[in-house]
C-alpha cells in the first residue's frame, strides 16, 4: 500500500510503532488479534486495525500540498474535509474557509467565489449539482479533489447498476455529505432511494411486498428517493450500496433482507444485483478488528476516539457498548483535573460527564482498557489520550519499557 506524506505532528511515538511492530510480524494484515501493552498498574488492549486509513491520508496530503503550491491565494473546502475536529482546525489555521457546514448549509456564497481560488473537495465527496455550480463560476475540482477512491467506487457502482435498470437503495445517514453525494451519483442515470437502517429496510420490504399501500410510502421516504420514483414500479429491480462509513454488518443484513423480499415476490434471479464489493474495506477492518479485542478475557471499559460527527467512530463505539462500558472522547481534553470524564452520547446528540469512570485493582488484576479510534483521527491524539489514562494509575511502567516488551513478545510470539 502506497505510503502519504502527511505532516509529522499527526504521527505519533506509541501507536505508529506498535502499529509498526504488527506489520513487520503481519505484512498481509491477516492477524485480527489485539495487540497487549502492559503497564502494571494498567492493560491496555489495541485493536489492531484504527486510525487514518488510505482515504484519508490521501486526502490530507493533498490538502497540505494545496497549501504549499497556493501560497497568497484563496482557499476553501466544500465543508470539513474529514470528520476530525484537529484535523479541520489545523487547516483553517493555515487559511483554509470552509463554504459550507456538514449538512450543506451555505457558510460563504458559492457564487463569490473566483475562477482563481483553489476549491478542495472534501474526502466524502460532493454532489453533481455542486460540481455544476462550481463549475459554472469557472472554478477548478479536479486538481485538489480529495474523494477517497472507495466511496468513487461505491459511485462507480451506483452508476453501473443504474444504467441495467436497477433502483439503487443506499444504507447511509440522509444527512451525511457522503450519502448526500452517493445518492446525486446513483440518481443521475436511474432512481435511488436512501434507508437509514434495518427498521426503514423492513418498512420498504412491506412496500415491495405488497404489504402496505403505496399511497403510505411517500410519508416514510418523503425526501428519500429520486425525481419522478414510483414506488409500484421501481421497487422490481433493486441494488444495495452504503454509505462507506456505516456498519458492514449492518449494509449487509439489509442487503440479505431487501434481497429476500424482492425474490419473495419477483422470480428472476436477476431481479437483486449483489453488492458486497462496495464495502470499504477500512470499515470492515477496524469493525473486525474491534470485535476481536473486544473478546479479550477480563476487558472492564472501552475508551473510542475520534470526531463526534463521524459516522465511522459513532459505528465503533456502537460495536464497544453492546460489551463494556465505553466512552466516546474527542481527544484528551475532554479529561479533567478533577477526574471528570467528558464524552459524548453519540444516539442522543448529549455530551455527558462522569466522575472517575477508572476500573480498580481486584486483586493481582489490573484494570483492562480497550482503546481504539475512528479512521479519521491521528495517532498522536490516541498517544495522548493514553497518557491521560495513564496519569490515573500512579506506579504504571515506563512507556520505552512497555514498548520494549511488546516488541520482543511479538518478535517471539506473532499472535502473542
């Protein structure tokens, strides 16, 4: 896999060479174990797939190198180019606006833009209807396109099932710039409806089954589906894709239960078209990667980190709760003086604190951390997010120390 040049500030001295260490002892990536860092006083156990992934290394070093070549010029981004809040908030401090926030709301006029501004479209993509406009103004998107080349293949996709006559269901959040995009794609050369999740796919199976009156369909997909759909119609013929950053797990039960309906009611084997190749395989990586460490034997809490916007992170900690306590943090700033803990209830939309959630000694067992990330936060945020933890378990070993042991644990013990 190629390597990005991104800026030295987002690497990190614990995570990269524990992630190093994996990949000398694991080049194919084919081990999904945890790795284990031991620091007496605490355990902490790292999934073995988080952090930036290809698309957005590859959109941040081509963000950076928009600001090199562009010095003196205007610069902007569609909207956040990645759902990371240091991120976004390094790039604007070097210049960079944003003209729209994440829901598309206009942040500065399209049309003030100049065709001499430098315009970076983000990682999630954009809509054709605002490459028309861009474009209109004589305004470059091609040079510093940032559209991470799996969601450009979910598009790929969505076109070619579009163009057989198949109406595309996209499982993604309606109001996601990423949906947004991949729902402008598909409906450009057929019908696309978007399904937030399995309650929404059952209710448009009962549709396609004849199992509830069309008339009642516009009132659960009213601004859902493509210009001129027709549900009695464009139900016969249907493709599954998703938004990149949801739960596989999840696209795919929809997938299998859309798929069932259809051929309950339709025979042609070609009535469902298979889509499993859409699936990000970042996404399929750190949620598998998070199921194993979340098997490891005596886990007490579970620590994500990331975006409180990214869909990617709120999926991971989806997986984290339904095992141990978990708690969703920006980075270590949301870890007080006081022992309060700062997080983020990602269903409810509420920031919460809690007093000193740290697991206690019992006996000679010392407390185990599961801690992860989203696939849009740096390394160096985890870093410092573990050394906060760190702080609330006096005597624990020495990081060099640690890292040492793990080093030759692995060199001894791959799977170890």
């Amino acid at each position: 896999m190629r390597a990005f040049d991104v800026p030295e500030f987002y690497r990190s001295t614990i995570i990269s060479r524990v992630k190093q260490t994996r990949k000398v002892s694991d080049p194919r990536k084919q081990d999904f174990s945890p790795s284990l860092l031991d620091f007496g006083a605490v355990k902490f156990v790292l999934a073995r797939h988080f952090g930036f992934c290809f698309g957005v290394e590859n959109a941040i070093e081509i963000a950076y190198k928009a600001l090199h070549e562009n010095q003196g010029k205007r610069i902007f981004l569609l909207s956040q180019m990645i759902h990371n809040p240091e991120v976004n908030a390094d790039l604007e401090s070097q210049g960079i606006k944003f003209l729209q926030d994440t829901e598309g709301n206009p942040l500065i006029p399209i049309e003030s833009l100049k065709p001499e501004d430098v315009v970076l479209i983000p990682a999630f993509g954009t809509t054709l209807e605002l490459e028309k406009r861009l474009e209109a103004l004589g305004v470059d998107i091609e040079t510093y396109n940032t559209t991470c080349p799996f969601v450009e293949k979910v598009w790929n996709r969505s076109a070619k099932l579009a163009n057989e006559r198949y109406t595309i269901v996209i499982h993604g959040k309606p109001e996601h710039e990423e949906t947004r995009a991949t729902f402008s794609h598909a409906a450009k050369s057929g019908h696309a409806l978007v399904v937030k999740n399995m309650k929404e796919a059952e209710r448009l199976c009962d549709y396609i089954q004849g199992k509830k009156p069309i008339e009642a369909f516009w009132e659960d997909f009213k601004g859902r589906t493509s210009d001129g759909f027709d549900p009695a119609q464009d139900l016969k013929r249907v493709g599954v894709v998703n938004q990149t950053t949801m739960l596989a797990s999840e696209t795919q039960a929809i997938s299998d239960k859309i798929k069932q309906a259809v051929s309950s009611v339709i025979a042609d084997d070609k009535a469902f078209a298979n889509t499993r190749d859409t699936l990000c395989y970042a996404t399929n990586d750190n949620q598998q990667a998070t199921r194993s460490a979340l098997e490891v034997e005596g886990l007490d809490m579970a620590i994500v980190v990331g975006g409180y916007n990214s869909s990617n992170t709120s999926h991971l900690v989806e997986l984290c709760e339904s095992v141990v306590p978990t708690f969703f943090v920006r980075n270590e700033k949301e870890f007080a003086s006081d022992g309060q803990l700062n997080h983020f209830d990602w269903r409810t939309g509420i920031h919460h604190q809690t007093m000193n959630p740290w697991p206690e000694h019992e006996g000679d067992q010392a407390p185990v951390i599961l801690l992860t990330s989203g696939a849009s936060c740096p390394d160096s945020t985890v870093d410092r997010v573990m050394h906060e933890i760190l702080q609330r378990y006096p005597g624990s070993k020495n990081v060099e120390d640690v890292l040492i042991d793990f080093e030759q644990r692995m060199e001894q013990n791959p799977q170890d």
